[in-house]
C-alpha cells in the first residue's frame, strides 16, 4: 500500500541541486504536483525554461506526477497504477527539477519571497506559481469522523491514487457500497465497485443524476441506464448520519430510510485547496483569484488548475488547467509576455462503460432565439440534443449514442459551419450522404481534448515520421488522457499517412533494426549467404547494431530461407520458441502436444491423464484448435513431461502452422460429401511446424454446415461433393473475422494439398512480419493470387512448390530434439522470481 | 567503478548453490539500490551467448545477460511491470526487451524506453570465468 507511484528506488527523494551561488537562474517554484503543476514544469522546460529558471515542485503526494482523470479506470481494475503515471521521480531528475515529494507547503512569506514547507525547510522564490488543485467535500453528516477528525473506517474520498488503493483493498472484503453523488465522479466510482462484485446503492441529493450537465430529462434516461447495470439509485436523497463505530455500517437518509453498507464513497463535490493562498494573504473567494495572466495579487505569484478562479469561474477539469498551464508558461518564460487566458468551453465525458454520455456548453436554451433541437428516446436510453445561437453551436448533450460527438466537438470548439437541416448534427440520414469523416476537419480543430492535440499536430507527427498511432500518441500525447478519443486519433493518421503525407520508411522494413523491405531483405540474405541472425546484423543492420525487437522476425525469415541450412542461436529466438512452449502470465508454460486434426486415442488420453497427474498440472483444457492444453508447467519440467509424453509438438507457441481442425466428415455424418478428416491429418503431417511471417490455422470440414469453421481459416478446405474441394484463404475469427475468399475449387486431395503448400510458400515469402492471412489476402488482392497461384502468372509456381519442400523436409520435433541434448547450458532452468500473480486456479 | 570490494568476491550465500535457480517471490516494482556487496553468482558460461539466466546474489534475485560482444550486464530478476521473468527476455547492446509484455528497459540506467517504469540495475563482471555481481 505504501508503494510510491512513478517513485525512485529508495522511495523518497530529494534530490537538492544545492544552493549553487554562481547559478544564476531565477528561482521557480511550484507548489503542488498535480496535473496542472507537473504539466506547467514541463511547458515551461519545452520552452527552454530549464536554462532560465532553477525549478522546485512541492507535492504533497509522495509520488510521481500521475494522471488523475485515470483514477476511475484503475479502480475499476481496467488500467493497473503503473499504466497512469505520467513523470515518474528519475524524470524530475534528468530534467534537473528538485522534485519535494511528500513534502507540503505551509504558507509563503511573499513579502520575504520564500516559501515554508511542513518539513521545517524555507525556500526562497522569484516567481511561485501555486497548483493545489482540490479535495473531496464530505458533507457535514453526523458520525462521518472519529474523535480525531480522520474519516471513519470504510469511508472514502476520491481524489487520490492512495484513496483509490484504499478502496481497490476494501473492495475484496466488502460486499455492500453506497456512493454519495451522482455526478461524473460518483457515477464513475459506483460502475467501479459494482465491476468488483459489490452491491452497489448510489445516493443523489438532487432530483436527477449529473444535474450539472444534463436536464432533467437526460438525466432520468441516464438513471434508467445506470439502474440497467444493476446499480441502485436514490434521487432527492440528504445522508444525515453515518452509521457504525468502528467501521462503517450504513447510512440513515434524512428521509428515514437506512442503507446499509460496509464501503462509503463521498463524491459530492471538491472544494479548491486555498489554505496556502489564504495564510500567504492572497485574495480568495471562492478560489484563488487571477487575472487573464494567472496572477494573483502579488505579481510575483500565480495560480493555475482548480485552485485558481478566474472571472468568476472556477473548473473542475483538467483541459482548463492545462490551459493555464499553457499561458503562464509562455508568459513566464517570455515566449509570449502578452499571453492572455480568457476561459475555457468545458466538454465532459463519463468514463463509463455500457453508459456513453458526453456534454458540452450549455444543456437547454438560454435566449429567445436560441435554436433547441431535442431527440429523445428513453426506451433505447437515448437522448440527444443541441443547442445553437447564430448559427453556432453553443451545447450538446449526447447521451446513449456518441457517435456524432467529433463532429459536434469541432463544431462547438471552433465554431465551424452547420448543416442547415439541423437534425444532421444529431443522426445520419440515410440517404448516403457521407459522415462528417476526418479529412473535413479543420486542422486547428481539437481532437484530445484533456491533452489539447489538434488534428494538424497529429498530422504533423505523422509527417515527420512517427509510422504507427502508438508513435503519434508518444509524440503527441493524443489519447493519452480519458483515452476516448483514441479511435478518431487513430482514423486521423490513417487519413494523414495515406494522403499526400510521407510515409516513415522504416514502416515498409520487414523489421524494425534493417532497413530494407522484405524481397530487399530476401535477396540481401541470398546474395550474402547469410545464415544467422547475427550474421544479418553483422551484413544489413547500420553500423552492424543488433536489435532486440527484430530478432525473432529474422529468425523466422531465415529458417523459410535457408530450411536445414539455417544456422539456428538460441538468443534469436523468442523464449516461447527456445523452449518450445508458451510463456504465461507467471511465468510458467503451457504445453499442447500434437493432436492431428483433432483426433486422438485412448492410450493418447491416458498418456496425457498420467503426466497432467504426475507434474501436478494447475489445469488441463480442450482448447479452441481441438487439441488438449496442460497449462502452467514449471520450465524444468518441460523435458521430462514431453519424454513422458512421447507425443510431438503442437506448436502453439509459434508464429507457424497451428493446428488442422476437422469434423468427423464422410465417416460418420450423414451429410458428409468428403473425409474431411482424413484430409485434415494429411494436411497438418504435410505442412506441420512450418513457421511463417504470423500464424496459420486451418480447417477442413466435410459439408458447407462448416462444423470446424473453415471459413474462417487461413486456409480452410471444403468439401462439395462428386470429389470436389473448395479451398477457401484469409479467412479468420479471431480480433478480426473474416470469411475467406475462394480461391480455387478443386478435384482432389492431392490439389489442396497443393495449393495449400503453395499459397502458404507465397505468403511465407510475401506477407510483412506478423501479417496474418486475414490482412495479406485483402492487401495482395484475391485475383493477383489467383493469377499466380493458379494461371502462374509471374512463373514462380515451381519455385514455391520446392520452397515449400524444402521446409517441409526441415522439419523436426522440436521436443524430441531439445529433449535427447538441450540446445544451450541452463535452456531450461527457472528464470521465474515468481511475483503473486493470479495463476491458473488448480482444477 | 571504484567500489573497495572488487578483488575480494564474496561467495554466494550459505544455502544456495553456484548457479543455483531465484525461486522466490518478489513484488513488482523497481528493487533495491545496490549497497555494493560483491557476490559470485555462477560461472560465465552458464549464461550462453546472447542470453540472460537467473541467479540469487545474497537475497537478492539477479538476471544476468551476456551480451554476443561479450559484455555483462545484470538487473533485478523480475519485471517491475507485472513480475515477468527477465532473464527470458531478448536484448540488444541498448535494451532488455521482457518477456510477457514488451516493455523494453535500458541497459544504462534501467529505465524504460516508455520511461514509466525503471529495472535496477547491477555492476557485474567476470573474475577467473566467474560472474561476479554487486547488490
Ligand atoms: C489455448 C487457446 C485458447 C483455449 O483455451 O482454447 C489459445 C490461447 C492463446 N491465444 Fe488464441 N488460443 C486458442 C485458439 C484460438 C483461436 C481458435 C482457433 O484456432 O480456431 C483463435 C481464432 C482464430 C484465428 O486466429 O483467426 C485465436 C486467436 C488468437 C489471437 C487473435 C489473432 C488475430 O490476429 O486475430 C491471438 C493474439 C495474437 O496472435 O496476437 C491469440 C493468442 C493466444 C495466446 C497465445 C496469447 C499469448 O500470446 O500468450 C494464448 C495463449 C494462452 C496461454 O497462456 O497458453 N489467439 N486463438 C487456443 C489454442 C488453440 C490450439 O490448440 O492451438
Ligand atoms: C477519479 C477522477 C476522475 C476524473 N476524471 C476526469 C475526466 O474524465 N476529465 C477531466 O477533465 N477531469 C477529470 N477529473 C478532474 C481532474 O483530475 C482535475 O481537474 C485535475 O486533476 C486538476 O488538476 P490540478 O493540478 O488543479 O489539481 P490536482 O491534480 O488535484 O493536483 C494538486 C496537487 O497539489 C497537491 N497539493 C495541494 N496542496 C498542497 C500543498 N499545500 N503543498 C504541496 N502540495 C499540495 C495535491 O496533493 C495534489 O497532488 C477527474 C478527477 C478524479 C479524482
Ligand atoms: S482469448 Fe485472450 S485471454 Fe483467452 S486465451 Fe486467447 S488471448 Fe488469452
Ligand atoms: S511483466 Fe515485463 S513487460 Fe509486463
């Protein structure tokens, strides 16, 4: 539970830079390490602040800067804490910021310039900016405290990673919650804790959920849908007392009624954190009062995020602080001295799954002439409306159905034309008329809204060279927050990179640490006789650099290559393929003896039943590719166990030939036109472990009712009567389905046995490095395949035929082989320091 | 490194065999600093070319590679992300790449490429064809 977030290996630090008298730079200091204050630091050092200011950031959190909207993710168990920090305590270090964790600010002497901290230390500033942001309101309840003022036991606040373990703990002994507030945070909390098995009762003190961005018709669909996933909700609802002594056991509602529960979650509100402020003497109404430059009364002191009020208005979200951010860095670093703030437009999402409601500006009509259009289906759980004033967006409130919500974003944001049949806004008519897609969108138009990405800084990542989405939310930090808007990210640079914009070159390399495409790489390896991976680096990689993350890719390209004559290392490999199993979650492995097209026998069973007993296999599974699982075995154990087997591999470990399912066919089933399993077996002997750019599974079934699914293999073999074959390719049911193409109807087994190892040689030779079937049929195009798989169009037909051969006759049981003599020293010695994991529960 | 207990190599502690497997549970996370004790783990050629294994310096779990230049180079035993067993890892002159999901740690300071998470690193190196390590 103490584990500091983003935290150095002694936990604490701090580090001091030491009062260097010959430093000249001014002295900033920031107090408070929270989403505004760590991103106005790193605004700063973008603008080259480092070499003008010596930075200190108090924090009174222990941890590293975390990213607090994710918060509600990691309680619901759906991101783990280490996915949401943002700079960790060795980033403040490299940066040369004097990080203060766990250290919290008291009050300045703004006449003296120096700020005193809770740890008796005194630090002089030039310029302070405070980031404070705010705390969870309890609401004054009876019982709520202990004598000493601590909250009582099972009682929560959220606002903190501390809180949040808190709850993660409290969620494996309680069974009944109650969360107080149904607003974004209540309703984000209470889907969290219903996640964990909780029961689940949510208290609303005013008469409909989220009353701050929906009206009161939104919010009573919204209280449907919430009460469709099972969670309670009580409107009109005051707590008065909290119930229990030692811990919570209930709550009594003014009204009388009592509800019991052994967790409390108060989400009713934040109050800005002012305490500093106001002992410093600076002016606070409701928060720290600023100007349109962030600054406070005292010229030399600041204030951004939800610590800071300006004209009047206070935020409760981070896009507004990260503006302020924005602007006082450029006005203290002098990139911009004039830069002004003026407010933000606020938009909100609830991170809610199975609940979509997102809301910006205003929710109902505010003039006479403001234009309202309302869809309203409360039976679906939809409501949709806008609000427009001089033909501009002023609000929107989506709810059940967020389709539209980039379009109306942009819209709202910058103030882009609209659609004179205003309905547009809301649905798509179905005349054709095409959605409002991507390469409409003004490049100025915000598409992150908690990171302030625009498209043209999407755009622009992608010119200059970042190949893939993750690379341009590296680089951009699109997506990065809520995360919501990862899918219009991703469309974005997929519009950018196909366009007029250049594509990163190293995109079209076969792997990431040689610079050359596939058939380059192909001849190169040729040409040079090139026979292991590290002979590659040695020839092809610049300055000869290995890399670790296209070992396992050259490994696989050399073996189709050169067969036999493939100079096989160990540290090429992937450790499933090093030790001919699959790594698990704990570091142990599964093992999948080969089962040829999913027909086994008694004495099979019986050897598999005696080793599942004899090395305590944690579970014994019939998996999806018809053969049988023994999961979790120690690494040790793998010789003995495939001695013991006496059966070969199934290769489910590798990028290869997976398995051939069949079903009974001709034999048995009154409606099979062919023996499909007969076939199946011949297939999986014939082209068994043969590895290949991803993996290959394959099928063949007896009629078209299609029992083994062979329409949705890589290569999926279909019996129509008369002799007859149909030979179907690209197909998948995996993260994609796909139903494969026909590529041939053929006359005999001996042809699908042909064709087969044909087209798997041309995708073996043809496809990029873990590009399945389902995406290289599509990309090559069903008739070019056709063409020179069949009409041999391009006269590569013999030599796929021999290529093909060639691995074939490669070929050997990878278990028998490392079982007679290990292929290194120690090949399968434990590397685990095993951590608690969940492990595959004994059954 | 100008540490005092470079010559003199403690042995492995009582108990644990030359060589001997990390069996034990640790939790994610980055693990202890080094204090600079020296501690003979095993002999260089247990670690094959290219590859890393897993030792036990004192109480210490350690993932030791050797790199096919030659140089050595150790971290803690398990992934501070998840647990995952490092020494199953593939690596390059820069990066320790995990097993289980990928992340790639610097050779250097530990840290990872992502820059979120961070491995202890060990001095290590071989005396007599014995790899020596300091935790
Ligand atoms: C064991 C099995 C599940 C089961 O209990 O039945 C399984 C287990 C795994 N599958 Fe699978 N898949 C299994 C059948 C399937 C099937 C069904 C089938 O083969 O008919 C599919 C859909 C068919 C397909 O691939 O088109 C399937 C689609 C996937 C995918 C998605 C691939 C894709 O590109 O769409 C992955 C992820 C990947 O490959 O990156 C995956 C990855 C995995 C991995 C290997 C994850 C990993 O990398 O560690 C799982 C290993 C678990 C473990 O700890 O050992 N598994 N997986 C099945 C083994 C079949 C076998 O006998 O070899
Ligand atoms: C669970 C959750 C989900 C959220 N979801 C969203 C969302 O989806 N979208 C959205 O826009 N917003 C969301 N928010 C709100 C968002 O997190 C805040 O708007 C944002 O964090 C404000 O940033 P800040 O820097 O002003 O305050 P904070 O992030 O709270 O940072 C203030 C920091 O200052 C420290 N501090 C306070 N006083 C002192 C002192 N005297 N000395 C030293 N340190 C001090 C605090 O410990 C804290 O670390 C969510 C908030 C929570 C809690
Ligand atoms: S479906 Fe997912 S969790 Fe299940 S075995 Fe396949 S990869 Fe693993
Ligand atoms: S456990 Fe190492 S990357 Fe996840």
């Amino acid at each position: 539970m103490t584990a500091v977030l983003g935290g150095r290996p002694e936990g604490l630090t701090s580090l001091s830079l030491g009062d260097d008298e010959f430093d000249t730079r001014s002295r900033l200091v920031v107090v408070g390490n929270g989403m505004a204050g760590a991103r106005f630091v790193e605004e700063v050092l973008e603008r080259g602040g480092g070499e003008q200011f010596r930075i200190t950031v108090f924090g009174d959190e222990p941890h590293g800067n975390y990213n607090r909207i994710m918060l509600s993710p990691v309680l619901a168990g759906e991101s783990h804490e280490d996915e949401i920090v943002l700079n960790s305590h060795d980033w403040y270090a490299d940066n040369g910021v004097d990080l203060r964790a766990g250290v919290r600010v008291a009050r300045a002497d703004t006449a003296a310039k120096v700020v005193h901290g809770d740890d008796g230390s005194t630090t002089p500033y030039d310029h302070l900016v405070l980031a404070t942001g705010s705390y969870s309101f309890i609401p004054p309840m009876s019982g709520v405290r202990t004598a000493d003022g601590a909250l009582l036991a099972g009682v929560y606040g959220f606002r903190t990673i501390d809180e949040t373990r808190a709850m993660l703990e409290a969620t494996q002994r309680c069974r009944r919650a109650v969360v107080m507030g149904g607003g974004l945070l209540g309703l984000e909390a209470a889907r969290a804790l219903q996640g964990h098995g909780l029961q689940v009762e949510l208290v609303h003190a005013m008469p409909w959920l989220m009353n701050a961005q929906l009206d009161a018709e939104a919010g009573a669909i919204l209280k449907k849908s919430v009460e469709s996933l099972g969670i309670t909700v009580h409107l009109d609802a005051m707590a008065g007392e909290v119930l229990g002594t030692e811990h919570v056991e209930g709550v009594l509602l003014k009204d009388g009624r009592r509800l019991d529960c052994d967790l409390l979650v108060v989400a009713a509100g934040v109050r800005p954190h002012t305490d500093v402020a106001v002992r410093s003497g600076l002016e606070v109404e409701r928060a720290i009062v600023v100007d349109d430059q962030l600054r406070t009364e005292d010229p030399d002191v600041y204030a951004i995020g939800e610590c800071a009020q300006h004209r009047g208005s206070v935020y409760g979200l981070v896009a507004p602080a990260w503006e302020h951010a924005k602007v006082l860095a450029d006005v203290l670093t002098g990139t911009d001295p004039d830069a002004e703030y003026t407010g933000s437009r606020t938009a909100t999402k609830l991170k809610v799954a199975g609940v979509d409601v997102a809301t910006m500006g205003i929710n109902v009509p505010e003039r006479d002439d403001d234009e309202f259009l309302v869809i309203s289906e409360p039976r679906r759980g939809v409501h949709l409306s806008v609000v427009i004033r001089d033909d501009k967006l002023v609000g929107a409130t989506l709810l059940g159905d967020t389709r539209k919500v980039a379009f109306l974003t942009q819209a709202f944001d910058r103030g882009t034309a609209l659609p004179e049949e205003r309905i547009r806004l809301l649905v798509d008519l179905s005349d054709g008329a095409e959605e409002v897609g991507v390469a409409e969108m003004p490049a100025d138009s915000q598409v992150c809204n908690c990171n302030g990405v625009t498209k043209g800084a999407i755009c622009g990542a992608v010119a200059d060279g970042c190949g893939s989405v993750g690379a341009v939310m590296d680089r951009t930090r699109a997506g990065k927050g809520c995360g919501s808007c990862k899918s219009l990210v991703k469309q974005i640079v997929e519009w950018a990179a196909d366009g007029d914009v250049t594509e990163d070159p190293s995109a079209s390399w076969y792997v990431p640490g040689i610079p050359l495409a596939k058939p380059e790489l192909m001849a190169a390896i040729r040409e040079q006789d090139l026979r292991s991976v590290s002979q590659v680096f040695a020839a092809l990689a610049p300055a000869g650099k290995e890399d670790a993350k296209s070992k396992m890719g050259l490994t696989s390209l050399l073996k189709m290559v050169w067969g036999v004559d493939f100079v096989p290392e160990k540290d090429g490999e992937f450790i499933n393929d090093r030790v001919h199993a699959n790594i698990q979650r704990d570091g142990t492995f599964s093992v999948v003896p080969q089962m040829k097209g999913g027909v086994t026998t008694p004495a099979q069973l019986r050897k598999i039943a005696d080793v599942a007993e004899k090395y305590e296999v944690p579970m014994v599974k019939v998996t999806g590719g018809q053969r049988i699982d023994l999961l979790g075995v120690r690494k040790e154990d793998l010789p003995a166990m495939w001695a013991d087997l006496g059966m070969p591999s199934g290769y489910a470990y590798g990028k290869s030939m997976r398995t051939v399912k069949t079903c009974v066919g001709s034999d048995f089933c009154r409606f099979g036109l062919g023996d499909s399993t007969q076939l199946g077996i011949d297939l999986e002997t014939r082209f068994q472990g043969i590895e290949s750019p991803a993996k290959m599974k394959m099928a063949v079934v007896g009629c078209p009712r299609n029992c083994a699914e062979a329409y949705v293999k890589d290569v999926g073999v279909v019996a129509v009567g008369n002799g007859k074959w149909e030979v179907y390719v690209g197909g998948a049911a995996g993260a994609s389905v796909r139903k494969g193409d026909l590529l041939a109807t053929v006359d005999s087994t001996e042809e699908v046995m042909q064709l087969t190892g044909r087209f798997m040689q041309y995708y073996r030779e043809n496809a990029n490095w873990l590009e399945r079937t389902y995406d290289f049929v599509p990309r090559i195009g069903l008739e070019k395949i056709k063409q020179v798989l069949l009409e041999d169009s391009e006269g590569l037909c013999a030599d796929l035929d021999a290529g093909i051969q060639r691995s074939i006759d490669a070929y050997r049981d990878p278990w028998g082989q490392d079982l007679a003599e290990p292929a290194t020293p120690g090949q399968f010695r434990p590397s685990l320091p095993l951590i608690e994991l969940p492990k595959v529960p004994v059954r | 490194m100008s540490l005092t207990h470079t010559e003199v190599a403690e042995p492995t502690t009582a108990g644990t065999e030359i060589g001997s497997p990390a069996t034990e549970v640790a939790v994610p996370g980055r693990a202890p600093a080094p204090h600079g004790r020296a501690y003979t783990v095993g002999r260089t050629e247990d670690v094959p070319p290219g590859e890393g294994r897993a030792f036990v310096a004192g109480d210490t779990q350690v993932a030791v590679f050797r790199l096919r230049d030659g140089s050595l180079h150790a971290t803690q035993a398990s992934c501070p992300h998840a647990g995952g067993p490092l020494a199953d890892g593939q690596t390059d002159a820069d990066v320790l790449v995990c097993p289980l999901h990928l992340y790639a740690y610097r050779w250097v300071d530990g840290v990872a490429t992502s820059g979120a998470m961070a491995v202890q690193v060990y001095p290590v190196r071989e005396v007599d064809g014995m790899l020596v390590v300091d935790v």
